[in-house]
C-alpha cells in the first residue's frame, strides 16, 4: 500500500519532509526534534549546525566547508534543487551562504561574520579584504590596477562613473580615488596621520609619482679622489684632497622610467620597464624634469654635486672603504658588462651600500651638476665644480662597462647636450 504524505511545509512535494516542517504549528512539529537548539523542532534538525557525528551522519557538505549542515541547503554555485527557497540577502543575485553576512545587517544576521578586512563591518566587502589568501580573494576584481584585489577596487584609478559612485576627490584631480587617502597637497586635515613617505621631514604629504624615495646623508669630511684602495686611477682622479660637505638627501635609487613617464609623458629608453631605470636623457633633458618636478611638488630637488656622490657612493660617515659602492667584489653590487645580460636591470634588486643606497656601481651612468674640471689640492667645503667647461661630469659606470669604471672614484665628462643607452641619474636636495 502506498503512503501518501500531506505537504505541509509548502515545498510542493508531499514527502516525509513534512512530517517536521518549517514554521509548522504546534501540533504539526510535536514529536519533533529540535537538535539545532534554535526553538523550532523542525527538518533543519536533521543536519543542524555544530552537531555530533551522530546527529551528522549522512548529511551532505554540499558548499564545502566541512561541515555538514544546514547551510549546505543553500551552497556557493548549487543547482536551482539546492537553492529552492534560500534568500539572497546581499544582492549579487547568488542566493548563498554569503547573504549570511550582507552589507548593514542586523546583529542577528551578522552574528559569527568575519570582519576580515578590518573595518569593523562584517559584511560582503570580506570577502575581498586587503592581503587575503587565494580563497578570499577567488573571484574579486582589480579594477585599480595593483595586482591585489582588494576593497581599494570599490574606488579604482579612471575608473568608469558607477564604480567611482560615493567615492571622495580630496585631492582635487577631478579623479575619485584612493590617493585621495592621502593627497598631494591638501590642508592640514587631511594630511592628519599620513606618514613621511618621502623623507624630506617637512610636510607630511605623499609622495607624487615622479618622486623618488630619499636617503638622508649625515655630512661631515672625507677624503675624495684616486685613494690607495681605488688602484688603476686615471689622472683626473688626482690629487687626492679633502672635502667637507653639508647634510643633503639622495635617492635611494636611480630615478625609474615610471617616474618620468609620469611627469614627461614619455619614456626616451632604450630598454623598456617601469622599474628600469630611465637612460637615454641629457643633462639638458635632466634639468627639464627637475624644474617640473620642483613646480609640482613646492620643493628643491637637484642632480648631486660629484662631491657628494661619491661621499654618497663611499657610504658617507658609515664608509668602509669600499673599492666600489658598498663591496670590494664589483660583481655583488653592480650590473656590469660580465652580468647585466646586456640591458639595464630593475632598480634595487642588487645589495645597497652602508648607507642604503643601491646601484651607486653599475646599470646606468649617473649624471652630476658639476661641469668637469681639473681638482683642487687644497681642502674643500661644499665644492661645486669648476664655473664652465665642455662637459657635466657622469658617475658609477654601467651595464656596459668593466669593473675600473665602476669604481666610487671615476669621474668622466659628457656633453651636456648628448645621451645614451647607459646614461642616467638620481636626485639629490639639501637637508634645510
């Protein structure tokens, strides 16, 4: 004979289910169990949450979580069998285990969310936070740009009108984004908290994007030239004399084809790379780039005097005597024609010197203010150079050159007119 079942709780199929229904009256659940503890004897307590293997056993984990339970009737991508019924709380049109946690719930709805990004909300944003694994991270976009898909997406960089929705233009580039966080140049409100990422100990605004990252270089007295650990000198290397320099800050590395791109609008390398360094630029061009920079920025930065690149290159009051900057062994801390491959390399990826400073010996030449002249004997203070000549002087060697260029105390001359595939440059700027 076969049992007919009534279909009480209202899924249209008459079935055993019915025996303990959802939301039935009193009647209908008496004799149920409530194994889930939630009040209401009802078929969730076939499978309830955080039950023993004996309650469990035979039910499915059908959204993988390795749980078996009543969140597996509404899983992640289940058929439309599965998703019969579940609500979609959160709105991505997903009716999951996500509406669990959807956007300004209530404190029931949200009990036993995760706040993995941080800012106090458990709610669908956690599922791309910052830094997440790859199971967070599944599926999230990166509208930014920044290979991390992230909730800095939900206010991209030139992103299009629906997703900048909401977002603030603090800075004023008429571009909602997340530089807005912390903008060039806006008042003393919005620069609360944000930190010195330039290292110039003024003003604590971020960096603009043709700035380099500064070293600070304590002054103080060395003796400058062809001294006895440099061996195979040339003769405008001689005499050796003394020099006394000032504080000043350098970059910590060459400036990058990413930084002129951003503030000239076009990369003139030979070798193409937004961590490459930036070759092919003459003197003349460098000063272009200063000038823009300085306009854009409200600062002073300059091309290192010869002086104090090498006071720099021989790590300044940290020296150690170095042949080359920051080694004896040219190989360890310079791209040279025995390893560069015969291209530029990124910046900052062989060791810095004492002082922190990388590529100091090797990649690209690096231009000086000096115009190029005979030394002095005597003993110098802040020396600049002679008044003119024929060419600026260029520093540390590069890619393309032997060891005996790469040495803290050679000093060639190039017109300053010229450029090349291996000529380059660094900023510098006074400590005042």
């Amino acid at each position: 004979m076969k049992l007919e079942y009534p279909d009480r709780d209202g899924d249209g199929v008459p079935d055993k289910d019915d025996d303990c229904p959802d939301q039935a009256g009193p009647k209908v659940t008496k004799g149920c169990p409530d194994r889930d503890g939630d009040g209401e004897p009802e078929i969730e307590d076939e499978c309830p949450d955080q039950s023993g293997s004996a309650v469990t056993r035979g039910c499915s984990d059908t959204d993988g979580d390795g749980i078996p339970d009543k969140d597996d009737r509404c899983p992640d991508l289940a058929g439309p069998k599965e998703l019969q019924g579940c609500p979609d709380k959160d709105g991505d049109g997903i009716p999951d285990r996500d509406d669990r946690c959807p956007d300004q719930p209530g404190s029931a709805v949200t009990r036993g969310c995760p706040d993995t990004d941080g800012d106090s909300i458990p709610d669908k944003d956690d599922r791309c936070p910052d830094l997440a694994g790859p199971k967070e991270l599944q599926g999230c976009p990166d509208r930014d740009g920044d290979n991390i898909p992230d909730k800095d997406d939900k206010c991209p960089d030139q992103a299009d009108p629906i997703s900048l929705i909401g977002c603030p233009d603090i800075d004023g580039d008429g571009v909602p984004d997340r530089d807005d966080e912390s903008p060039d140049q806006p008042g003393p409100a919005y620069n609360k908290g944000t930190p010195d990422i330039d290292g110039d100990r003024r003003s604590s605004t971020q960096r603009h994007p043709a700035e380099s990252e500064m070293v600070f270089v304590q002054g103080g007295a060395f003796l400058m030239g062809c001294t006895s650990e440099q061996s195979d000198c040339w003769d405008d290397e001689k005499p050796v004399h003394e020099v006394t320099l000032s504080s000043f800050f350098i970059g910590k590395y060459e400036v990058t084809q990413a930084q002129w791109k951003a503030l000239m609008g076009t990369n003139p390398s030979n070798s193409k790379g937004d961590n490459l360094p930036v070759e092919k630029v003459s003197w003349n061009e460098v000063q272009i780039f200063i000038e823009r920079l300085n306009d854009a920025t409200g600062k002073q930065y300059r091309l290192p005097t010869e002086a104090e690149w090498e006071y720099a290159a021989r790590g300044g009051n940290k020296s150690k005597g170095y042949k080359y900057s920051g080694s004896n062994l040219v190989e360890d801390v310079a791209w040279m024609v025995t390893n560069s491959g015969d291209v530029t390399n990124p910046v900052g990826t062989k060791p810095a010197n004492e002082l922190g400073i990388y590529d100091m010996s090797g990649n690209v030449w690096e231009w000086c203010s000096d115009w190029k002249g005979i030394y002095p004997a005597s003993a110098q203070n802040n020396p600049a150079g002679v008044s003119s000549s024929s060419s600026h002087v260029r520093r540390g060697g590069s890619w393309n050159n032997a060891a005996n260029s790469c040495r803290v105390a050679n000093r060639p001359g190039y017109s300053p007119g010229n450029s090349d595939g291996d000529l380059g440059f660094r900023l510098a700027c006074s400590s005042e």
